[in-house]
C-alpha cells in the first residue's frame, strides 16, 4: 500500500476540521450565537478593539481556511492573531498554557501555521482553481498498485 497518497486529504480534513472550529469560535463572539463570547456569553460589541477584530479574523479566516479559498494567507493571519491572543491575553497570567488558560490559542497558532507552510492539501477550492487553471483534470491519474509501503 502506498500512503504517500493520503497525505493531500489527510491534510485537507484537517484543514476543514481547524477551520470549522475557528469559524464556530468567531461566529460565537460576533453574533453570540451557541452561548456568545467564551468571557460573557454574549456577543462582543461591533468595533471593540481587540475582541470584536479577533472574533472577525476567527470568522473569515475560519471560513475561507474551511473551504480551502486563499487557505495560506488566511492560515497564517489566523495563526498571528492566536499568537498575539496568546502572548498579550493569556502569557501574562502565567507562562504555561496550562497555568494560563492559553491552550487553545497555542493549539490554534501551530495548526493554522501548520496549514500556512504545508497548504490547504488536495480538496481545497485553491487546488481546484489552480487545476483549472492549469487545464489538468480535475481527477488524478490511478497511481499503479505497489505491495510496498513508501513513507
């Protein structure tokens, strides 16, 4: 068996995966909707500043991450407001995420910086248009079929 061939949509679905969340966790705080902002419940006021820019940034880049459209700008801005959500919210309370409430910022930043450097993977709307683009079919040749594991 081959396993280098799951590697594009092992990575999509965790793309998908972390840009759901992300946009799940924007759309609480910008509309208040499944129990608002972690902090109050409710949704953060339009134009607060860093809250309600946070909770934008966590909504579009969630999304655009999600469907795999402009997936590496929009990772790394999403993984550069987790880090400043990390070191100016929750590093000053204490070093460890663990200690300061940080984990799902640090957990957010490495998977979304994840994406920036390896790509949306092989089901992305960005690998569908560069396929047009380039005038390949969209489906991949069958790779021929090996006994052997290649990693």
């Amino acid at each position: 068996m081959n396993v280098s061939r799951l590697g594009g949509p092992t990575l999509s679905l965790f793309r998908i995966v972390i840009g759901l969340l992300f946009a799940l966790h924007g759309l609480s705080s910008v509309f208040g909707l499944f129990g608002g902002n972690p902090m109050t419940g409710k949704a953060v006021p339009l134009g607060t500043w860093p809250g309600w820019w946070a909770a934008l940034i966590q909504l579009v880049c969630g999304v655009l991450v999600l469907v795999g459209l402009f997936a590496r700008p929009a990772a790394l801005l999403a993984s550069g407001s987790m880090a400043y959500a990390y070191f100016v919210v929750h590093q000053p309370d204490a070093l460890l995420p663990l200690r300061n409430g940080g984990e799902r910022a640090a957990l957010f930043c490495w998977a979304f910086l994840l994406v920036a450097a390896l790509g949306p993977g092989s089901w992305a709307l960005d690998a569908l248009l560069a396929r047009r683009r380039t005038g390949t079919p969209s489906a991949s040749a069958p790779a021929a079929a090996t006994d052997t594991v290649s990693v």
